[in-house]
C-alpha cells in the first residue's frame, strides 16, 4: 500500500507541475473564450480523458516503446500536428459571424459539445511529449514495498489528472466569463485568434523531442 508520506510529496510535487499552463490550458481556455463555457467544460472533459491514454501507456509500456523509438514518436507527433492544423482551418474557414462561437441548443449543440470532447481526446491522447512525461516522471513515486508496480502507476497517473483538471476547469470558467464581455460584433475575430492558437500549438508538438 502507497504510504501517507509517499501520497503527500507526489501531491506537494505534481500540484505546481498542474498549475503551469500548458499547451492543453491554451487549448481548453481558447475553446472557452470563442464557443463559450459549456464547449469549454467539454473540451476539458476531453483533454483530461485522453490524459488516460498515456497513464495507461505507462503502465503497460506503450509510452517507453515510444520514447525509445524515433520513429513512432515522430508519427504520433505528426498526428497530433495535422490535427490542430485541421482545427485551425476551421476556425479562420469560419464565414458567418460567431459561427464557430455559438454553442447553440438542441440537435447543433450537442454536436458542437460532442466535436468539443472529441477534439480535447485527440489534443490530450495525441501529445507525445505527454506519454514521455507520464513515463519519466510516475516511476519516481513508485516504492518496492507498496505493492504491484502497474497499480502504483496507474493510482498516480489517476491523482495527477485529477489535480490536473482543477486548474483547467479555472481556466475553462474564466474563458466562459472572458466571453460573456466580449462584444458580439468581435466573435469572427475569436475565431481567427483561435486559429492562431490552434496554429501555435501544432508548431509546439512539431518541435517536441522525447527529451525530457
């Protein structure tokens, strides 16, 4: 069993880790600001969720294959990249005015929050530099005498996304009150600043290396 001392530093370790934004912050806070809170909330869910791809890649050892090898790291790299590049051609393609912005009800809404979600799954699960992460950085709180490594790590993996998803729901709140001052007649222009972000972001993964 993971010991109180053990549980204590990893918190007092991972909590100033979570609160620096990161890529998925800008992510999770340009969703917020441009298509309003709930979008917001939804790409959070998404991001933290796909957070879980690479928790259980380091349990199993997915994540070290990567990190070992050039040529997988580069393909996964590549995968996350195209899929911010796409949402950046959404956003600056969009035509009318706050049509990336508004949530809206019924039918399109739930569209948007599902498109939402799986946008924050793939940014969160198609992040090499993520799986490194979790791989460096879970193996240093694992203790012989606290039982099976795999669970460790997965009990880690699991309290890390949840400190985790504290500061970006902040984050994801504040972008929904960001919008709520934002005037009607600048909403095309959310759409183009987020196409920058989405752009900005896929440069970072490019330049990413499995250095840690």
């Amino acid at each position: 069993m993971i010991s109180r001392n053990l549980l204590l530093l990893f918190l007092a370790t991972t909590t100033p880790i979570v609160c620096f934004p990161g890529p998925s912050v800008a992510f999770i806070l340009t969703n917020s600001v441009q298509k309003g809170r709930t979008i917001g909330l939804f790409s959070l869910l998404g991001v933290e969720i796909g957070y879980l791809v690479h928790v259980f890649g380091a349990v199993v050892g997915v994540s070290a294959v990567i990190a070992a090898s050039a040529q997988l790291f580069t393909v996964v790299k590549l995968a996350g990249a195209a899929w911010l590049l796409w949402l950046a051609w959404k956003a600056f393609r969009s035509r009318k005015e706050g049509t990336l912005a508004q949530a809206g009800d019924g039918a399109r809404g739930d569209l948007r929050r599902v498109s939402a979600f799986r946008s924050g799954l793939l940014v969160g699960a198609l992040n090499p530099k993520t799986a490194v992460f979790f791989l460096a950085f879970l193996p240093q709180f694992v203790s012989a005498d606290a039982g099976p490594v795999p669970v460790q790590l997965l009990i880690f993996g699991l309290l890390f996304i949840a400190l985790a998803s504290i500061p970006d729901l902040c984050w994801a709140l504040a972008g929904g009150f960001l919008r709520t001052l934002t005037p009607r007649l600048r909403l095309r222009s959310l759409d183009r600043a987020a196409g920058v972000v989405y752009c900005a972001l896929a440069a970072f993964a490019l330049t990413t290396t499995t250095r840690t």
